[in-house]
C-alpha cells in the first residue's frame, strides 16, 4: 500500500517559524500553500488525515486574509478576517490539540503586523491613480467642437455658440486643440463641472478667426526659494522667450496653495498665453498663464547625521537600479487595455520621467500621432499592441524624432530595460545582441 504523506508536522515548522514581519508571513503564506496542494494531490490518503470541508473553509479563509494582510501591513481588516479564521479552526479539538501551539504563534505574529510606511505610500498612490469613472450611458453623449484656452476649453455646437466650458483639469489628459471634435455629457447640477468629454473622435480645420492663437512653454522649471520663485528655462535648458527675447517670469507660489500640487523650487509646470494678448510687450508676467503642474516627488531634505552602517541580512532583497536619470522627460507608454499600467508608470517615476498612457490596442491614429509628438521618449509593450499601431508608433516616433524602443513583455525588468535603450540612444530591440545596462 502507498504511504500517505502526513503534513501535519510541516504545518508546526512552518507555524513555529512565522512571524509578524512581512517577508515571514510571505514565505509562510506559500509554503502552507505548497503543503496543503501536496496533500489534495495525494488520492490515497485516508479520511483521518484530510482536513474536513468546514477545516478546509477556515483554512482558505485564514490564508485570504494572511495575503491580505502581506499586500497590506497592519490592516484591520486583514488581521480581522486571519484571526477569525484561526479562532474557529481551534474549536475543533483534534486541531486544537495538534496545532495549539503553533497557531497561538501564529495569532501573535498576525496581531503585531503594523502598518508599514511603504504600505501607506502604496494606499495614497493608488488611490490618486484610480480613475474616477462614474457609471454613465454613453449614448447621450453630443458631439462638440472644442475651442482651446490658455487654460481650459469652450465646447460649441455647430451654430458656433458656446455650450460649456471646461477646466484645465478637465481636458488635460486629451492634449485637445482647436478644432478637436469630442463626445461630451453634461454634468448633473450637483457637480462642480458643466460637462465632462467622453473622447475624441475626430478634428476639422477651423478659420484663424474662429478661435485666437495660443502659445505653449512646456516642462518649465521652477527655481528659487520661498518668496522668491522663477522660471527661466525648461527641463531642456530651452530659455523662455516673448516675442525673441529672454525674460525672467516670476511665480507667486501663494496664488496656487488650494491645488493639491503646491509650487516650490524643483516643480515642473506648463506655461501658456495668448498671442496677441497687448501685456506681453510691457508686463509679460500679466498675460502668461500656469497652465499644469506636474504631480513629482519632491527630494527630501534630511539633516546631516551620521548613522550606522547596517548590511541587509539578504543582498537579493535589494532591487538593483539602472543608472538612469530621465530628468523628467516625458515617456510614452503604449500599451493596450490599460495592462499593467500602474506598474510601468511607477518605473518611469523611480527614474524621475512623466508617464503618458498610450492605448496601442484601439488607439486612433490622428489622436496617437498629437500624443507622440508631445513626448521624449515612447516605450512599446507589444504583448498588448496591435499590429497596426505598432507599425503607427514607430513610425511618429521616427517622424519626431522621439526615443524609442520596445519591450517584449509585461515584466518590470524588461520594460526597464528598454526605457534605459530608448534614453541612450541604444537599439530599440535586445534580441539577442549583447548590450550594456550600466546600474548605481
């Protein structure tokens, strides 16, 4: 007769060895996993050492909120539901009397789980990238001519009257012009909004006196101290110039303190104004507008104090970073279906650039061509591309001169590496050539 695996004395080592740290819950996590699939897979196995189907409720139960509890530290929820979980399974006496021990070990390492500060980054991180989609139907919404502003836009309907206008805030994310045509729905009359746009569905060449030209200084710095904040160049070196002259714009920081982003030295922001506008000649500060600020992590300044020197117990633990700096150019990111999205962009950011989602699935052509030529520097997944805008990417990114290259999949290390080929220039395939990635 075949031997049944008994996996009763695995569980107590393995019980024995957690503790309220995260990478042990982890390691515990899975090798509680790995023992109980081995004990499924053995068909032999008698009735006395398979767990009964209220045990194996409890047990999914503790090891859902376990894994909730490691993706988020110190949650009460999470611990909650583990330690609800743990408390029935040793209402049954056999358990109890085999694992007693072990899971009021266990019941300890779950109860001094705390929040970490990574875990609390990761909760307002992801939540100021969840999209706020209301459920709507989309077959009310009308089409509109949109008429840019220096900052928002009007939307008008086809006798030329103005419908809505709509917010910087609104609009951004569409890098809209004059003359786009979009599907918008009016706002109910609780909301802040007239309307909000849908999406972009075409574009049509309008008079030069339909709408009145605007100018853009895109990425500018802000430099200086508090009091004292101006731009003079962008992120390129590029100097601001009205009408071919240099000029040192000064910011008041005070006038943007209700924003979620504040001004200080280090931000990166957009300018724009109007061309024709009679102040650029005498009082240019009067007619130049802040269109956006970009949402960056600013450096931290810490005091000078010397600390101990503690080696990590694992060097593996330690991710290895590239020696990259994008200086916050702008990276497109074509990807379809919004794939991994979260990931990629947290990339870009660890190298200091400014993600721009491009949907490379269903994205427009017109639409796809006013995005790249925007960028610095576009990196294609094409595990979730279409063929035809693969084809449509590399070649805007050719026709603007825009960095490039391509990431096979979906994975960190490789979409790393090609944002690291695209910033220097190097082939935008790795194939199976040798290249160099130069780390910290």
């Amino acid at each position: 007769m075949k031997e049944t695996f008994d996996y009763r004395n695995n569980l107590k080592q393995i019980l024995q060895k957690t503790t309220g740290d995260e990478r042990s819950l982890t390691n515990s996590l899975a090798a509680i996993k790995a023992v109980l699939g081995m004990v499924d897979s053995q068909s032999t196995a008698t009735q006395k050492t398979q767990p009964t189907q209220t045990t194996n409720k409890e047990i999914k139960q503790l090891l859902l909120g376990i894994s909730q509890l490691i993706k988020s530290p110190g949650s009460s929820a999470a611990q909650k539901q583990s330690l609800s979980a743990l408390h029935r399974l040793t209402f049954d006496q056999a358990i109890a009397k085999q694992y007693g021990s072990e899971l009021s070990q266990l019941e300890v390492a779950i109860q001094q789980s705390t929040v970490t500060k990574e875990a609390v980054n990761q909760q307002v991180f992801e939540q100021a990238i969840k999209p706020n989609k209301p459920k709507r139907d989309y077959r009310k919404g009308k089409r509109y001519t949109v008429i840019r502003l220096v900052l928002g836009c009007d939307l008008i309907n086809d006798n030329n009257e103005i419908v809505y206008t709509l917010t910087e805030k609104q609009i951004h994310q569409f890098n809209l012009t004059s003359g786009d045509i979009v599907e918008a729905l009016s706002e109910p009359v609780t909301s802040h909004y007239e309307a909000s746009i849908l999406r972009v569905v075409g574009h049509r060449e309008l008079a030069t006196t339909e709408f009145d030209k605007i100018e853009e200084f895109k990425y500018a710095v802000v430099q200086g101290g508090t009091g004292h904040l101006a731009i003079t160049h962008d992120i390129h070196g590029k100097k601001l110039r009205i009408r071919g002259k240099s000029i040192v714009l000064p910011i008041d920081a005070s006038r943007y303190q209700t924003d979620d982003t504040p001004i200080v030295d280090g931000s990166i922001v957009d300018l724009a104004w109007y061309s024709g506008d009679v102040n650029l000649k005498k009082n240019p500060a009067q007619a130049i507008k802040l269109r956006w600020i970009y949402q960056l992590d600013q450096p931290q300044v810490k005091p000078k104090t010397k600390k101990k020197k503690i080696k990590p117990a694992n060097s593996e633990s330690k991710i290895t970073k590239l020696a990259l700096d994008l200086h916050y150019q702008r990276v497109g990111i074509a990807i379809g279906d919004n794939q991994n999205e979260v990931m990629l962009e947290s990339i870009v950011r660890r190298y200091n650039g400014i993600p721009v989602a491009i949907d490379a699935f269903q994205g427009k052509k017109k639409l796809m061509d006013r995005q790249i030529q925007t960028l610095d520097l576009v990196i294609l997944v094409t595990a979730f591309a279409a063929h035809d805008s693969t084809w449509n990417i590399r070649e805007f990114a050719s026709k603007y001169h825009v960095g490039f290259a391509v990431s096979s999949s979906k994975g960190y290390q490789a979409f790393e590496r090609a944002l690291y080929r695209a910033a220097n220039g190097l082939p935008a395939y790795e194939g199976n050539q040798t290249i160099t990635y130069e780390t910290e």
